[in-house]
C-alpha cells in the first residue's frame, strides 16, 4: 500500500509504517522470478543495464524509508550494507573502515569520511552517501562530539544527488508517459507502463521527504531550531548537541523547495494524489527564509527560484487533486508572487509571471482571472517597452489572455479583449516586435464580443474583419457564426432606429460568408442551423413581411439539407419560434395565419423525429402574440375575429396536449389579445370573463391575470366575478385555494379561534401578494433554484 507524503500536518509518516526487516527504498526489477536490484541513485551502466527486461516486460516497485528516526530518536536502525565487525569497527563495501570510538573525533578520519561521503553522492551512489551520513551523525550526537559530524558540504551533496535523481526519474516518467499516449492500443503494456511510472512518482516523493528531513537536521544540529518553531512533526532533538558550521543557507532551502515542487510534477504526470501537502510544506519554508532575511548573521535569503518553484508546487498540486474544479490557487500564487514583487533583493522574471498569467487564464471562472490576467499580460508589455527583452509576451500569451475574455461573463469583457488586439496589431505594426495576431486571436475577439449584451459591439465587427483582410487572415466559420451572433444581439437589444441597421448586418454577413464558401480554399466555412437560427431572430427585428418572407426561406432551406442526411443542419425550436416572432412582426394582413402554419409544421417536424424542434409553451405564445398584433395590419372585423379565434384555439391546444400545457402566461396573452381585437362592449367584457373562468377552474390566477383582468373589465363585473364571493381570511379577501392550486406551490393550513383548519391566503382580490408562509417558502424555493443564492438556504426572509 502506497503511503501519505510525510510531512507535517501530514496524517501519518511514511518511515513511521516501515517495520521490521523493511529494505531500502530501491527499484526491484523481475524477469522470470529473477530479480536483480538497483539501488535509487545507482547510475545505469552497461551490466545492470543489460540485465533489465523489456520495457513492458518489467515490474517497477518501490519501497518505503529504510532508515528508522523520528523527532525524538535518532537512533539508528537500517538494513544496509555496513555492519560493524567484532573489534568494534564499521565495515563498508568497499571494506574501509572506521573505528566506533576512535575515528569519529578524528579530524583526519572525519575529513576522509566527509570526502567519502561527497564522492559516493557525486557517483550517484545515493544509497551508500546516505548510510555514512546518518552512521556519522548518529555516533557523533551518542558520543556528544560535535566535530565528528558530517559537515555542511556532505549535507550539501547528499541534498544535491536526491535532487538529481529526482530529475532523472521524473524525465523517465515523461518518457514513459508519452509512450503510453502514443501507444493507444496497447492494452496491457499501458497498464505495466502506468504502474511503473507510479511507482517512480513514489520514489520522487520519498526523495523529497529525505532533502526534507536533511534540511531539517541541519537546522536542529545548527541551533536554528532553537530560535524558530522546529519543522518536525513534534518536539526537537533530545540532544544538546549543536555545531553552529552547519548552519543551511539560501541553497540548501532552495534545494528542499525544488524537492517538493518535483514530487508535485511526477504526482500530476502520474496523477497520483499522495503530495497534496506538499504545496504548503514549501512555502512554510519559503516563509521560514523570509524569517531568517532580516537577520544579518544568518545568511539566508530568498531567491526568485525560491517562490517560483513554490508557485509550480502550487499549479501541479491544483491539477492533480482538483483538475475539474474551481480552486483558490491562483489565489494563492497571487500571493506569494506579490511577495516577490516587495522583495526589494530581487524581482520576478518573465517564467513568473507566465506561471501566475496561465494559473489565472485556466481558472476563468474565477470573477476577476480574466481581469488579472489582462493586467499581468499589461505589466510585461510595459516592462518590454521599457528596454527589458525577456518580458516580451508571446503570442501565446496573448492567446490566452483572449480566450480568458471568452469565458469571462463581464459587460466589459468584449472592450478589454478589444484593447489586447489592438494593441499586439499596434506593436507588430510599428515592429516593435514580432508577435503577430493570428486567426485564433480574432476568433478569441468575435466569440468575446458574441457574448456580450452591450448594443453598440457590433460595430467593431466590420473593422475587425478588415483587420483580417489588411493581414491576410481568412476567417473561419467560428467566425463568421460570431460576427454574425454579436450583430443578432445587437439588433435585439438596440433601440428601434438601430436595431434595423445590425438586422440588415446580419443578413450581409450570411452573404458574405456564403460567398466565402464558394471562393475559399483556405478554411473550410460552411453555415449550420446555428447561423441560420441567429439571422432568423435577427430578422425578426426588422418587422417587414420581406424580412419574414426571408427567414421563412431560411428555414425551408434547413429542413430540405436536414431532411437531405445533413445534420448540422437540423432545425431547432429556436428557428422556428424565430420565424414564427418574424411573421408576427411582418405588419401583413395575414401574418398570424402565417405563424400558425409554421407552428404545425414545427409539430409535424418534431412528430417525425427531430427531438430538436419539441414546441414548448413560447412556440404557442408566440402564435397568440401574432394574433394579437392582427389589430394593428387589419381594420376587418372578420379578421379580428378570426384571429382571436385561433387565439383561443391554440390555448385550448395546449390544454389538450400531454407534452406542453397551458400556464397563468397563456392566458394573460389571451387577455390582452380580446382587448385589442375586439372593441368595447358587452360582447368583449364577455369573452373576457369566459377567459377569466376558465383560467380560475384550471388554477393558473396569479396577479398578472388578476390585474389584466382588472384593467379591462368594469368595476361592476370585477366585483361580481372576484370581489363578491371572495373568502376571507385574517381580515383580508383573498382569492380561493381553487384559484390558484396550479401555480406551483403548496399553500399551508393554519389554526383560526374557532379551531378549523383552513388554507392560508395566497393573493389578495386587489392583485397583491398575501405575506404568508406558503408563499414566503415558495420565495425562498426560487431563490435557492437561482445560481448564486445558495447563501439563502440558512433561513427565510
């Protein structure tokens, strides 16, 4: 079972489950039941080399920590290859030895051992380098000699040999990462391939916890310790044995710092999920050099490598245990590169501000990470103009920047990716550099601007457009599909003088990207129901029967290359609701007819298969508000009526069917269209209390129907249908339960003084909303619905 990273505030320690005759941590290849070893940190020569099996062959396990001490033991109990013969002398491979008692206060013995140490480590014989180190440093603190420990330039090279075998095993993991990605169909291989690399990661991460607790010892030994918090689990060392010589430096952190920002890369490589500790480890050391900073004598200060790798431990940890969630890491790495930038030592480079500039771009969900990340794309662009060449952007630096603005829901998203464009065209143009905008980068801006609601966008799509044509970029369907959104928004939320102009736009973009179609060998461009949907609503605007008679055309055309075996262009609800709204807008004498007979092709459309095209209750709507607008083409009377008719026909539609029904809303509209289609009367204040009934007995009364029908009808007949008969509850009249069963809430009973149960209010015969429970926890189900209210949940308001 793989274990915990030992760190502090970590659940367990990894050596702490290492019992018994536990070996050291080693790769054990198998081939056929013989195994043959190598050591972590032995180089690969020709012998062991020839010894391996095939890469898919072979077996890759590692062990935990051999060594056995913990904060308050260092004894010292291993399963290496030194014993200690019967004259009391240690014994290595190599068969030199030292004396238990004598050698360690020697100053020549303790020299050879350093040096042995240093040369051991520098082979890349890590497992040998280790044992002596710890031998040393145990006998020294059993016999309280300070000069018979290792000195700072073993703890140096053991520290610098765990570093690169973590750098050699993790480009191993690269290699055999890409292996598995290229290799798709090979089964088996992949999962022995995806085991080793596993436990490769595992050694990385032990490596990290060994520079972690060397770094730990020299601080104790040096009397670091004694002046700041330990980093150990718990306590400090049971000996007063301290050499000040020992004392880490600037290297030494950076060094445990790299260790841990290694073992995150070889777990997000691996996707293992064993380092998520690991972050916070390297900045309580980062914290720990900021500390010893302000003071002189200790020599120690934090370098740019310092908080960059300690920003990577961040990002790789952020992938590995949240890769589909939104996490505080840029917030985070914020932080900690905002420390940098007060060191008033040193400053951030361009590899930071890069790091912090992707962290932000890849959590646009995140408020303000297109925001940030657009000022941190701002400070390098500066920073080139003033004479320092490595903050140059790139342009995929600027892409970034962009396709963040894509994600990012701001009503000042579409300015701001504007202003990056326009400023990579502004350099490149005055050869201040060269980055040049691509395709992507304009893509990034049209889908930016596709996405706003600000009416007057769309009129920078033409420039950008030229822009494209100047530099010989040949946009693509997205595009195109964009350009021709953004103006689509642009004629529905623009005045009525300006929405006619963007309507015409859209249209002329649709030719021009048809046009491109037949010419263009460059990019493939092709409309599909969405760009065919998006000028269909645009004309809608236009309220002219040439503008109907056009999107009808559209929407003929999408069904004959749906029904042709062209998927792309299935229709949708959206295009026929879309054509429906442009004959109902036309102003023709017939346009509700019109829209009726693009509703039963819908229905037919949808009876056939196309899931796509499902009516909903707008698609019925949209019919009704045809009828209505009738008044406003014909003055015939017939007509009128006639409308209306199919009005109330298609309500009562909707009654009937199990798919779509009726709501409070149909029956406004029903309201509002007898009011204008037929004049002042009897015959009119009729219809509409047959209206009013029918929406009582169905339940749907709410206080848009209820003041609707206020409005039009007489004091006297409102009185009569509402007033007269209305219950009275808590002293207010109130519309009975029956009124308004179906609205979607459950009304509550309550106890009266005469000890029945009855229903509680909902709305008042005025139209006004009865403040009673039901009805506030009907407020409160919406509201948690809604995104962003799930901070209501706690109570009622």
């Amino acid at each position: 079972m793989i274990s915990t990273m030992r760190f502090p505030h970590c659940l367990a320690r990894a050596s702490s489950r290492i019992r018994g005759s536990a070996n050291l941590s080693r790769a054990v290849y198998r081939d056929n039941g013989a195994a043959s070893h190598l050591a972590v940190g032995q180089s690969r020569d020709a012998s062991t080399t020839s010894a391996l099996p095939p890469r898919h062959d072979r077996n890759f396990r590692v062990g935990g920590f051999a060594n056995k001490y913990d904060a308050g033991d260092l004894g010292f109990n291993n399963h290496l290859h030194i014993s200690r013969n019967g004259d009391g002398w240690w014994m290595n491979r190599a068969t030199r030895a030292f004396s238990s008692t004598e050698s360690v206060g020697d100053d020549a013995g303790v020299g050879a051992l350093n040096q042995q140490i240093i040369s051991l480590a520098e082979s890349g014989d890590i497992t040998k380098s280790e044992e002596m180190l710890n031998q040393m440093r145990a006998e020294a603190v059993s016999q309280n000699q300070k000069d018979g420990l290792p000195d700072v330039d073993s703890y140096t090279a053991l520290m610098n040999a765990f570093i690169e075998e973590q750098m050699r095993l993790i480009s191993v993991i690269e290699v055999e990462t890409n292996e598995i990605k290229s290799d798709v169909n090979a089964t088996m291989p992949n999962e022995h391939c995806a085991e080793s690399n596993e436990q490769g990661a595992v050694t990385v991460m032990t490596l990290a916890e060994k520079a972690h607790d060397l770094l730990i010892q020299m601080e104790d030994l040096s009397g670091v310790s004694d002046h700041y918090s330990s980093m150990r689990l718990s306590g400090g060392m049971e000996t007063e044995l301290r050499n000040a010589s020992l004392q880490p430096t600037s290297h030494h952190y950076d060094s445990v710092i790299l260790a841990l920002a290694n073992a995150t890369t070889a777990a997000h490589e691996t996707h293992c999920t064993l380092t998520k500790n690991a972050p916070f480890i390297a900045q309580r050391w980062l914290q720990r050099m900021e500390t010893l900073a302000f003071d002189p004598q200790s020599g120690v200060t934090p370098t740019v490598d310092s908080y960059f790798h300690v920003m990577e431990a961040y990002v790789a940890s952020e992938k590995t245990i949240l890769p589909n969630k939104q996490s505080k890491t840029p917030i985070t790495l914020q932080s900690v590169f905002d420390k940098l930038k007060l060191n008033t030592n040193i400053r951030p480079t361009a590899r930071e501000y890069r790091l912090l500039l992707r962290t932000w771009c890849d959590n646009s969900g995140i408020k303000q990470a297109a925001y940030n990340a657009m000022g941190l794309w701002m400070t390098m662009q500066k920073s080139f103009k003033g004479g320092v060449e490595e903050m140059e952007p790139t342009l995929e630096d600027g892409k970034m920047v962009l396709e963040a603005w894509t994600r990012s829901i701001n009503k000042h998203s579409a300015r701001r990716a504007q202003k990056v464009l326009s400023t990579m065209e502004n350099l490149y143009a005055d050869k201040q550099t060269d980055v040049q905008p691509d395709l992507d980068c304009y893509r990034y801006v049209l889908i930016t601007m596709s996405r706003s609601r600000v009416p007057t966008v769309g009129d920078e799509v033409p420039q950008l457009f030229k822009s494209m044509e100047d530099n010989h970029i040949f946009p693509d369907t997205p595009c195109f599909d964009a350009a021709i959104e953004t103006l689509k928004n642009c004629a529905r939320h623009s005045k009525a003088e300006d929405s006619n102009k963007y309507a015409k736009a859209t249209e002329s973009m649709l030719q021009k990207m048809e046009s491109e179609r037949e010419r263009s060998s460059v990019a493939v461009i092709k409309p599909s129901a969405v760009t065919y949907t998006n000028v269909i609503q645009a004309l809608a605007v236009r309220e002219s029967k040439m503008a109907a008679e056009k999107a009808d055309e559209l929407l003929k055309k999408m069904i004959a290359e749906y029904g042709a075996g062209d998927e792309s262009m299935r229709p949708t609800r959206h295009s026929y609701v879309g054509t429906i709204h442009a004959y109902g807008n036309s102003g023709a004498e017939s346009n509700f007819l019109n829209a009726n007979e693009v509703l039963q092709r819908m229905i037919a459309d949808y009876s056939q298969g196309n899931e796509e095209a499902r009516p909903d209750a707008s698609s019925f709507h949209a019919v009704i508000r045809a009828c209505a607008r009738s008044s406003d083409t014909s003055s015939s009377p017939e007509k009128h009526k006639q409308a209306l008719l199919l009005a109330i026909s298609t309500v009562q539609h909707m009654k009937k069917s199990d798919s779509y029904h009726a709501n409070s809303r149909s029956y406004l509209l029903l309201l509002k269209c007898c009011t204008s289609l037929l004049p002042s009367g009897s015959e009119r204040e009729k219809a509409l209390r047959s209206i009013f009934r029918s929406c009582c007995k169905d339940g749907l009364v709410n206080e848009q129907v209820l003041n609707e029908f206020q409005s039009v009808v007489s004091s006297e007949i409102y009185h009569k249908e509402v007033v007269k008969d209305a219950p009275s509850y808590n002293g207010i009249k109130s519309l009975p339960e029956t009124w308004t069963r179906s609205l979607g809430y459950r009304v509550r009973t309550h106890e009266t003084k005469d000890g029945i149960r009855k229903r509680n209010p909902i709305i008042s015969v005025r139209g006004e909303a009865v403040a009673s429970t039901a009805y506030n926890d009907h407020r409160m189900r919406r509201r948690w619905s809604k995104k962003n209210q799930k901070v209501l949940q706690g109570g009622r308001i």
